[in-house]
C-alpha cells in the first residue's frame, strides 16, 4: 500500500479508499491509484483487515452433500448474494456426518467467519447447541430447513408437511387407493413433517394407511431403489409411490423399470424438491418444487440484514412449495 501511494502520490487512507470503494475520492484519483494497483499487481492483505476489524469477510456454509443436486442451486443462490457485496464463501461438505457437522462449525469459528449459513440432514442437540454457541458470540447465524426454534438463530423453512399434503392428495385424486411412502430419515425426536404431510392428506379424504405401505428409506437414489423393491414385494403392492425427494424418488423408477413395472401406466411416482434433474428424467418427474436457489439468496440477505442490525430479534421465514405434475403420476391400473 506504501508503494502505491507513493507512486500515485496520494496517502494510504486515500488507497485505501479506492480499495473499499468509498465514496469522496475524485474519478480521476480512483483511475490513477487503480492503475497502479494494477501495474504494481497489489492484493490487499484481507486476513491482516481482517484482524483489525475482528472479523473477515468470508462466510461459512455448512451443507450435507454436495453430490445431492439439491444443494448446488442453494449455494448459488447465496453466493450470488455474497460475491457482489465483496463476501466469499467458505464452503463445508459434511456427507451428512453428524459429528463432521459439528466440527466444522468449530473450524468455521476459529477462522473468524462473518456469519455461518447452515443446512443438515441430522438435526440433534448438540449440532443446536454448537449453532446457539456461535450465536451467542455476536456471529450471525442463519438455518435452513429446521422447524425446531433454535435461539437467537434465524430459520430460513419450507413447509414440507403441506408440501406432502398436495404430492399425496394429487394422487388420491387420481384415484389411487393404496399409496405407498418411501420415507425420510426420521430426526431424533422421531417425528419428519414430511411423513405427517402424507398421512394427512390421507386423513383429508378419509382413507386409511396401512403400515407396510410405510418404507424405510432414506435421501439418496440407492434408499428408492430399496424402499421399492420393499414396496413391491407386498402381497397388495400399491399403485403409486410418494419418495421424500426427487433423488429417492428416480431410484424407485429405475427399480420398477428392472421389475418390468411401467411408470406411470402401472404406477405412478412422486418425487420432492424439484432438482433440474426432475424434468429431463424419463418419465419426467411429478415433484414438488422448492424455490432452493431463493432460499439461499434469502439466507445471505438476512445475514447481512442482521450485522446491520444486531439487536433485531431472530425471525423465521418460511416458503411456500408448488405442486409440478409431471408424465410420471397418472391414475392407477
């Protein structure tokens, strides 16, 4: 910074200036110090900034898979958000490890992050009780996808349980008697919104679940595969499949297709999230959409919302879901 001061003649706090952009600097000095940045090729030290503010300029994001085709578009969605505002990202896959989650929050703070964005895909205590650590420490903390009210912590939802009540209602609708769920990982206080969305639509028009018609299952493409496979074997097997997401929900296709069962012809699937995947698949997938990349623009707007205002309280924003119908629902056989 000294040498381009010199070689632009202005004073530091004037480099300065044109570095961050601020305002009282005539266009013809900002021009003349850019271009000695530029032929002295100067980065500006961000980590020494960023110890004299006590904070940097980076902003922690805490997913559970980067391979789920979900997360990519969220993340884009806050970094769109960030980049122009002169924040990067810091971006942690967890393969969702519940332990791995947790100590890369505590790596996230030791780095001094601006603020913390985080999904899981395994809510429990003691990942809360990292996040309500962090917070209470004065870092903006912003969750995605938590119904549970987690202190001085904004939520970024989806009303997931509405969601699954119009995936299973434009089936019943349809008039499929017998639908089956392939179904989530159940949180530790064994209660998913996404299993209650399906069995209130059923309670919504006045038919019962049977409980085989209840699968284990799971996020990924091998956990429709096998909830299928289970849902199939049964001596009643049902006409239509809910998955809890679009990637389950192309696993439960592909075994169908290996037990010679037409979709939707001899049974239709239901996916969740609306992936980019969803449309281009064969049969292209009815789904439920998630507004993802809004969500992550939403998270970084609100971060920032909140080291402008500290002492604002905590809110929760929830998004509303749309039902996509798809060639992959029809009416049953």
């Amino acid at each position: 910074m000294d040498d381009v001061a010199r070689a632009a003649r202005v004073s530091k706090q004037t480099v300065s200036a044109v570095i961050n952009n601020k305002s009282g600097i005539s266009e013809k000095t900002r021009a003349r110090v850019r271009q000695i940045i530029a032929r002295l090729d100067y980065h500006p030290n961000l980590l020494a900034g960023s110890l004299r503010a006590q904070r940097s300029f980076t902003v922690g994001v805490v997913i559970p898979s980067i391979t789920n085709p979900f997360y990519p578009e969220l993340v884009r969605g806050i970094e769109d958000e960030a980049q122009p505002r002169g924040y990067s990202l810091f971006l942690c896959n967890c393969d969702e490890d519940a332990q791995k989650e947790i100590n890369y929050i505590h790596v996230l703070r030791r780095h001094r992050i601006m603020g913390l964005i985080a999904s899981t895909a395994h809510e429990h205590p003691a990942w809360s009780e990292a996040l309500q650590n962090l917070a209470a420490q004065g870092v903006p903390v912003v969750v995605l996808g938590s119904y549970r009210p987690v202190a001085k912590v904004v939520q970024i939802v989806v009303d997931d349980e509405e969601g699954f009540v119009k995936a299973t209602l434009h089936l019943l609708d349809l008039g499929h008697e017998r639908i089956g769920m392939i179904m989530p990982p159940i949180g530790f206080d064994g209660v998913s919104p996404r299993v209650t969305g399906f069995l209130q639509a059923h309670k919504q028009r006045g038919k019962p679940v049977a409980p085989e018609l209840l699968a284990p299952g799971g996020w990924h493409v091998e956990d429709g595969r096998d909830g299928a496979a289970q849902l199939m074997q049964l001596p009643v097997p049902p006409t239509a499949i809910v998955a809890p997401n679009d990637m389950a929900a192309i696993g439960a296709i592909t075994m169908l297709k290996e037990l010679n069962r037409r979709v939707p012809e001899d049974i239709a699937v239901v996916g969740y999230d609306n992936i980019k995947i969803a449309e281009w698949y064969d049969p292209p997938l009815t789904t439920v959409d998630q507004p993802h990349y809004q969500m992550g623009q939403r998270a970084m707007q609100e971060m920032l919302k909140h080291l402008e205002r500290p002492s604002e309280p905590p809110k929760v924003v929830k998004f509303e879901t749309t039902l996509i119908v798809r060639r992959s629902s029809g009416g049953p056989r």
